[in-house]
C-alpha cells in the first residue's frame, strides 16, 4: 500500500472519530430463538448501496449488523461481472457511498492511489477503479461482510425477529434479525426480461445482458441485440470488439432516446423530496422518467457507430422470433433480421412470487396498482406492478393484518424507484436516499424498544455534579 493511501486511510478514521457525536450506544441486544444474539440488522447485498447503508448504520450506533452478498469478494454489484461499459456513466465528482465525508469520497482514494494530476486528466471513473474502491471503502470503515452467502428465505420469528434462511458453500443455517435490508441493486423484487416471442427458441441462443455471455465464441457470428438503452449499447459494443461478423441493435421506438432524464433530477429538492409527495405526483413524475428511460451518453454511441458492421433499427420493436436452418430469424415491421444469437436488453420486470426469499409473503407485497389508480391517460401496467413501499422503504400489506411482520424487510433497490425516485441503484442519489433510509431503520428499532427506554429513562439516576454543603455556623446565644 502507498504511503498516501495509507496516509488517507488515518484520515479516514479521525474524520470519523471526530464525527462521531453522539457516542452512546443505545441498542439493548437481543437472542434469537436458537439462543444465540441476534442482529440488529442484516444487510442482504454488500454492493455500493450495501456498504453506504453499512456505513450509515455504524454512524447512527447500530453496529450489531452483518451484510451478505452472494458473490465472492470483491465482485459485489455489476461492475466486474456484467457491467461491459469501460466507465461508469455518472460525473466523476458525484458523491456516493461517502455519504458526504471528503476522506471518503473516490475523489480522495484516487488521488491517493494515483496523484493529483490523474484525477485532473480524469474524464469518468474505470469500472475495475470503482470496484477496487467499492472493496477499500468498506475495509476501511470495517464493515462486516460475508461473502459467497444466499439469501433463501425470510420468515417471522419469534419476539418480533425476521429468520433469514441463508447458505453458504451448501451449508445453511437461520440468521435472526430485527430487520432486513434488501439492498439488491438491479436485481430488484424481479427478473431480467426475455420477451415472450423470444422464449421458445434455444436457451443457448439467447441471452440478458446480466447474463455471462461468452463473447469470444460470437467471433463470425450475427448478433442482435433487442433494446435501445446504455446496456443494450454496451452488449452490442463489446459482440463488436470482441469479432462478430454483424450487430443488428433494435430499438422499437421511431427514434432512439438520447435524453437523460437522471441529469435533470440530479438536485437536492427531487431526491430528496419526491417521497414526500402524493401519490399522484410520485406517479408522474417517476412515470415520465421511467417512460423516457434512461439515455447513453455520445461515447457509448460511438463505440458501436465505428464499426461498419453495427445497424441501428429504429421502430423495429420485436414481433415474432423462430429457429431456421441457418439459425434464428426476428421479424419487425421494418423486415426480418437473421441473427445466430440475441442478448436482450429490455429491463427487469416486477415479480415477487419469483424471488424465493419471499415465498412467503410474495402474494401480500402491496404494488402500486394496489394503492392508486391513476388517471386513463397516465396508466402503466408495468409501473403498477412496482412495490408500494412506506416512508422508511419497508413493504406494506395488500392485505392488513396477514404478514404484519413484513414491515421490518426494507427494500433498497432498483424496485424502490417508484416510491422514491433513483434512490436503490443509482449514485447519483445515495447521498440523500441511504440517510432516509437509516433514520427510517433507526426510528422503528427505538419505537420497538420505547418501553424501554421509558423504563431507562425513568431508573436514571447518575448524578452530573456533587453538591458539598458547608456546615451552617449557629451563634449561641448567650
């Protein structure tokens, strides 16, 4: 390690010593049915949004937590496994998972790591550099994380604790919880979307863009992607980089989208306030995002407009697909494309039944279709189907009554955006999105314990001084 590094790193921990007002611990532990201490909060997820919440956590004295992620060290989140941009897309200046203290910040780590001047000649943040930051972050503040752990299953326990079904290397065992934050990034409440015309060819003719696609074998072949947004264009790019012979990109709009609309929400009142509207503005707002989705910046255009052999097909949304002897033919209205291989760029839908941690509780999540109906031209069946999250992004009941004990599962994630704008997966809104987040987990563990506190409160009795009383100096009389 690097001397400045190691330098940045004492700063790191006297900035957050001298932040660390108040002290006191507050938290009384608590045992779980099998007799062990359970935790205060398991963190599901040790990605970007898992080590901020982590970090948030331990600066409000809730340090009895744990967070888990299913992937081995260091490959937490998208960036060294399907993240096939070159850079992340968000300014290098945005401030994220340091929840707003300068040590923190990838700016400090960069210039730690290599100089002043490179962060200066620096246009946007290598993915591999985000990673190893995202890895040194949590290090440094000690955060307690473990790797290579699936979630299974979550149930209600006993004494107002969640039971956490959990395996790792084919060894499962019951965690026990207060609450449980799913802070599952993209992955959200669903699945990656394969479109129905596309489910009756060859699994190993198709493929998401989440999924490990190995792009050497594409060398010589003819790819279409399906989808117009900035994953769909780092797909196409890297088939091209990596040889294959023709990338047909389909984009079932008239025209590609190239405005961003996470650029113009970037400011403090939005992020911060857009969960406290109505529900009819919440609705309109994250509708007109969400519809528009989110654009690619010129560089991500570019790396797939050098090549000769990219087209680009506008309003040419998929109608139907099917095998032929020299491999797959799609048809839009715009005439039929032969392809040998297809990487599906079409998003994430929302299904609870199909996330096996909440098998049982899936059929009580309340959506938004459950809470507000919105006007006839506004409808979006897609975005109904979205959990209707509470105030501190816990899920609420379709059914009052039937799964109370789900109000303790917080959901931080891409499946959160209608309730709370971009505050799950995106970096753009961690610094206003993970403190309502902790002040919400915070509030309903002291509202849990009032009783107690009450009783604390009430058997107080340190004193703050000692009062020494003078003997009083009585005159006889005489």
């Amino acid at each position: 390690m690097s001397d400045a590094l190691t330098e940045l790193e004492a700063s790191v921990h006297a900035d957050l010593a001298m932040i660390a007002h108040p002290g006191a611990a507050w938290l009384e532990p608590k045992t779980g049915p099998d007799g062990k201490p359970a935790l205060d909060v398991l963190v599901v997820g040790a990605g970007q949004s898992g080590i901020a919440i982590g970090l948030g956590l331990m600066r409000s004295r809730v340090s009895n937590i744990l967070l888990l992620d299913k992937a081995e060290e260091g490959k937490e989140g998208p960036w060294l496994t399907y993240a096939r941009m070159p850079t992340l897309r968000s300014p290098k200046d945005y401030t994220g998972p340091d929840l707003d203290i300068p040590s923190l910040t990838y700016q400090s780590w960069h210039e730690a790591r290599f100089g002043e001047e490179s962060w200066q000649r620096l246009g946007l943040i290598p993915r591999e550099h985000w990673a190893e930051y995202l890895l040194w972050l949590r290090r440094t503040i000690g955060l307690p994380v473990r790797n290579s752990c699936e979630l299974l299953e979550i149930a209600p326990a006993s004494d107002g604790l969640l039971a956490a079904r959990v395996k790792r290397a084919d060894v499962a065992e019951t965690l026990y919880a207060r609450k449980i934050v799913l802070a599952t990034g993209q992955e959200g409440m669903g699945g990656w979307m394969i479109p129905e015309q596309l489910r009756e060819l060859p699994a190993s003719s198709v493929a998401t863009v989440a999924d490990d696609i190995d792009f050497e074998n594409l060398r010589g072949k003819r790819v279409a992607v399906i989808g117009a947004g900035a994953s769909a264009f780092d797909n196409a790019a890297t088939a091209l980089e990596a040889g294959a012979a023709e990338v047909h990109l389909l984009c079932r709009r008239a025209q590609i989208q190239v405005i961003q609309p996470y650029r113009w929400l970037t400011f403090r009142g939005f992020l911060r306030h857009l969960s406290d509207l109505d529900d009819a503005w919440r609705w309109r707002f994250m509708r007109k995002v969400l519809e528009m989705r989110e654009g690619f910046p010129q560089p991500t255009y570019d790396r797939c407009a050098r090549h000769a052999n990219f087209t680009l097909h506008e309003g040419a949304p998929l109608e139907a697909a099917r095998q032929t002897a020299g491999g797959l033919e799609l048809q839009t209205p715009r005439g039929a494309i032969a392809a040998d291989f297809v990487i599906c760029g079409t998003g994430i839908d929302m299904s609870f039944a199909g996330r096996g941690e909440l098998a049982k509780c899936a059929g009580n999540i309340a959506t938004w279709a459950d809470r507000y109906e919105p006007p006839e031209n506004q409808r979006n069946a897609r975005l109904g189907r979205f959990p209707y999250l509470a105030d501190d992004y816990a899920f609420t009941e379709r059914v009052p009554g039937e799964t109370p004990w789900i109000s303790d599962i917080h959901l931080f994630a891409i499946a959160s955006t209608m309730s709370f704008g971009p505050s799950g997966s995106s970096i753009n809104a961690m610094t206003t999105a993970i403190p309502k987040l902790v002040h919400g987990l915070t509030r309903g563990l002291f509202r849990a314990d009032i009783e107690q506190h009450w009783a604390s409160l009430s058997a107080y009795d340190v004193p703050q001084a000692v009062v020494a009383r003078p003997a009083r100096k009585i005159e006889e009389s005489r």
